[in-house]
C-alpha cells in the first residue's frame, strides 16, 4: 500500500500544497458561537476591544503538524512555504453583526509567520440595529453610535482588530500571568497588502435602500439614548422610517465609511501620530473591495512621504513619522509613484458600473 512518502515527489507537493492552503468554512452567524468574548489580555492602544468578540477557541495553522511529522516533509513543507504566495496568504471572514460588534474567524492559516504576503479578509453583514439581539453584545446600541468626544465604537473595533492582529498575529487568548496592561506584547508582524472586501447579502432585498445613506447614518450616530425619531415630530412618519431603523446596511455603505476613517487615520494632524504609525511600519497596501472588485488603493509609503512634518506640533510625532520612513526601508516597502495613494478622491466609480457619491460629511 502506497504511503504520502512514496508517492511522486511532484504529486506529493501539490497534496501539501493544497493542505496548506485549505480552509474552514465560514460561520453562517455570529450566534453559531454564542461563547465569543472580547480579548483583554494585552495591552492595546485601541480606547476599547469590547466591540471585537472572538472564538474561545485558539485558531489552528496548516503548517505546524507537517512540520512535526517527519524530516522529510519539514523540509518539502518548508520548502513550499518558501516558495509559494498562497501559502503565505491569510484569509479571514468577519462578521458585522446586528451592528453591534465585529465577530472574526480564521479560515486559513498556512504557517505562523511574522512576514505575511496577503491577508485576505471577507466583511459580512448579517442582521440589523431594528433587529432583537441574542443577548451576548456588549453595547446594546448602534456601534456607529457617537460617545462622548470619541469616535463610534464601531472605528476602535476595527482598529482593535488589526492592532491586535499585527502585535500577536492570528492567535487566540494569550496565557498571561499578573496585570494584563504591563504585558506589552508585540510579535512585530508585517503584511504586503491587507484585502478588505466588503460582501452583499445573497438576497439583497434585505438591504436599506440606496436614497437613505444620510438618514441612515444620522439615526444610528443619535442612538446613545433613543432613536431621534422618538423626540422629534418633523420627521417622516414611522412607516417610512422602519425602512431607516430595520433595513440591513448595504456593503457599499461600510465600505465608504471605513475607508474615509482609514484616510482620516493615516492623514490627520488632530490625533497623536502614534495610532497612524503602527499602520505606516506594518503594512505595505490596503485595498478595499466590493464583492470582489477593487474600489480603492491606498498605498502607505506615498501617503507617508506626502506628510508635512512642520503641520504636527508635537515633535514626537515629527519624530515617529521619520522613525516610520526608515522602518518602511527596513522591511522592503517600495514607495510608488506620487497620487497613487490619494486619500481626498472620495467620488470612486466601480468596476460594475455603479457610481458611489461619497462627499465629505456623507457618513
């Protein structure tokens, strides 16, 4: 009887190939897995991680149990992981939910590795503000919803996402003994291009309609207390407005508004430089999709090199950005030609056709 050592070598690579590139199916709901929890156990510059709930589970890599198995397929399984983009791609299904929390799953992990080629992650809305929750959020409002002085919750739970990502990679809870926020854990992980494709629901008749953007948007960014709508008799009636309370966010929607706060992010001068920073040392590009079809490009280094550090009064932040410049060298970042990672251009007009007004102040 044949054995995986005895076949071809040529066969036998194409089989480790493809279990290193093989993935889990994605969750059908957050609720799937009602144990998911917010990770607290390191210290993040994020202001909170509670609107991030994970896996109580430890996600598992392709890679570790060929490399365990034997000397030979170490070093085939090595050898592969040397030489192939998709294996050194990640890919990642997160789900918005009930616009309350961001739920991340791990579907495929080739190796754990601190230099990361691609990471593929998948953005998926599923349920809406209108709907009842199962009862394991921890805001029991809009996430898009506005604190006081602070952005939406909604903007930390992204940025705690990917903080937590580039500081420990794609791990579940670490075991930390004694205070959590003197472990100031950082495994330094570098991305090429980080993929952020936002995905329609299979029926879409569940969307809100186009025409409601603004509305949208106003009514969830006033739900710290109530719905506006509740206090203020010159809006439309309540029929025309379950349309604005119930109707799942459109794709495109989430898409805009996470791009405009990663240009605000990666180009403000109002915030310390310290939060850009970590972006500008870790990742090459960030593209942004829509069901598959590129929306946006942003490439960090020519948006880096486009700063002004006389515009940032304090000299630590001129200081991180030169610090940001030379780690970018570092790491093999090339710079790209000037304009190519425009961060103003807010009129975007899509592959498929469609054209998507966002203007300043839209969202």
């Amino acid at each position: 009887m044949q054995t995986l050592l005895s076949l071809p070598l040529e066969l036998r690579s194409e089989i480790l190939t493809y279990v290193l590139t093989s993935c889990i199916p994605a969750p059908s709901s957050a609720a799937s897995n009602p144990r998911r929890t917010p990770l607290v156990d390191i210290s993040l510059r994020a202001w909170t991680c509670q609107g991030v709930l994970y896996l109580p589970n430890n996600p598992s890599d392709n890679a570790t149990a060929l490399l365990l198995t034997s000397r030979q397929l170490y070093i085939e399984t090595k050898d592969i992981l040397s030489r192939s983009a998709s294996a050194n791609t990640y890919l990642l299904d997160v789900i918005f939910t009930n616009e309350r929390a961001l739920c991340p799953t791990w579907l495929c992990i080739p190796q754990l590795t601190t230099r990361v080629d691609t990471v593929r992650s998948n953005f998926r809305i599923i349920g809406g503000w209108g709907l009842e929750t199962d009862g394991f959020y921890y805001y029991d409002t809009s996430a898009f919803a506005v604190g006081p002085g602070g952005p939406p919750i909604i903007v930390w739970a992204f940025y705690a996402l990917l903080e937590r990502f580039l500081m420990c990679g794609p791990v579940g809870a670490l075991n930390i003994e004694g205070d959590l926020f003197d472990h100031d854990l950082d495994r330094g992980i570098i991305v090429k291009t980080l993929e952020l494709n936002f995905l329609s629901p299979e029926d879409e008749s569940l969307l809100a309609p186009e025409g409601l953007q603004r509305r949208w948007f106003r009514e969830r960014r006033m739900s710290n207390n109530s719905p506006i709508w509740m206090h203020d008799p010159h809006l439309n009636p309540l029929s025309d407005l379950s349309l604005v309370v119930a109707g799942q966010m459109r794709p495109e929607w989430l898409l805009i508004f996470v791009s405009k706060e990663i240009c605000k992010l990666l180009s403000s001068r109002s915030q310390p430089f310290q939060y850009a920073a970590l972006l500008y040392k870790r990742i090459g590009t960030i593209k942004f999709l829509l069901n598959g079809q590129l929306f946006e490009e942003l490439h960090l280094g020519d948006i880096l090199s486009n700063l002004k550090m006389e515009d940032y009064a304090s000299k630590q932040d001129a200081e991180l950005i030169e610090e940001c410049e030379e780690r970018r060298k570092e790491v093999g970042f090339l710079s790209v030609p000037v304009g190519a990672g425009d961060c103003d251009d807010r009129l975007v007009t899509l592959r498929t056709g469609t054209q998507v007004q966002g203007e300043k102040g839209d969202v």
